[in-house]
C-alpha cells in the first residue's frame, strides 16, 4: 500500500462527513480560469465536460450528500478544466499569431494599393476595404478572434485582386 491509500481509506471509512467545499472551490476556480481563457471557443468538449462535471458535483454534494462521489465528480472536473486551459492557451496563441501575419498582410495590401493609385482611381472600393479592415480589427479588441481569422481570410484574396489591378508591370 502507498502512503496515500491509508487517508483514502479513512475517508471511504468515515463516509466524508464534511462537505468537500474546498474542493468545489478548486474547480469551480480552475472552470472560471478556462472560461477567461476562452475555453468554450478553443477547447469546448473539454470545458463543456469540464462545468458538466462540477455541476455534477454540486449536486451530489448538496441534494444527496454524497461527499466521496462529489470529490471524485470536483476531481475530475479540476482535471477538464486544467485540460481545457491549457489546450486554449495553445490554440489562442496559435489564433493570435495568425491574425497578426493575417492583418500585417491586410494592411500591407491596403497601402500598396492606395500608393499605386488606388486613392485616385477607385476610392470608394479602397474605402470599403479600409473600413472591412477596421471592422477585423475591432473584432480582435473584442477577442472576436476566430470571427476575425475567418473575416480577414475571406478578405485577403479580394484584396490582393484589388491591389493588382494597380501594379505596374
């Protein structure tokens, strides 16, 4: 036996006669800290298995009493959760990295575009884009962030078309 099992032991023995809210602190702790990292966006099976199992816990702890089941169910949902958080951790950062080469290119293809004579010639499409441009920028203040990858990738191919047209070859 390890060091641990005679503590399990006594908590199996004594039926847990506290209730675990230390416990439902920690994951109801570490659920809080994957919802700020935009866990239901970038990691949501993991963080919807997450709160599913801390509600679970919730119950067990309050309606039936069940304390040792309710840690087990706090456990597991602490475990989702720290899983949650640092699998959107790596898929925001990912997101955000994209977005940054994706709006260095946007706003490249923009000034090229308006130095070659797109100002002159065709300036209300250059405006549209601007403010198409502007809006992918408000989406990232507002962590829109998939929202805004998906925005600028179906802007970048209409953009560089446009500033084609005013190369000169």
């Amino acid at each position: 036996m390890t060091r641990r099992t005679p503590v399990l032991l006594l908590l199996l023995a004594s039926g847990c006669a506290q209730p675990p809210t230390h416990e439902l602190e920690i994951s109801a702790a570490r659920v809080e800290a994957a919802r700020q990292l935009d866990a239901a966006i970038f990691a949501p099976e993991l963080f919807a298995e997450a709160e599913s199992s801390l509600a679970e816990a919730r119950r067990l702890a309050a309606s039936e009493g069940d304390y040792l089941a309710a840690i087990q169910a706090a456990a597991h949902s602490t475990l989702r959760a720290n899983e949650a958080f640092f699998r959107a951790s790596s898929e925001r950062s990912v997101s955000l990295r994209k977005l940054q080469q994706l709006r260095f290119e946007l706003k490249s293809l923009l000034e090229m575009a308006a130095y070659r004579g797109a100002t002159a010639q065709a300036p209300t499409e250059l405006s549209a884009f601007q403010s198409r441009y502007e809006a992918i920028r408000a989406m990232v203040k507002e962590r829109d962030l998939l929202d805004a990858l998906a925005a600028g990738t179906a802007l970048k191919p209409e953009l560089v078309a446009f500033e084609k047209r005013f190369r000169r070859e």
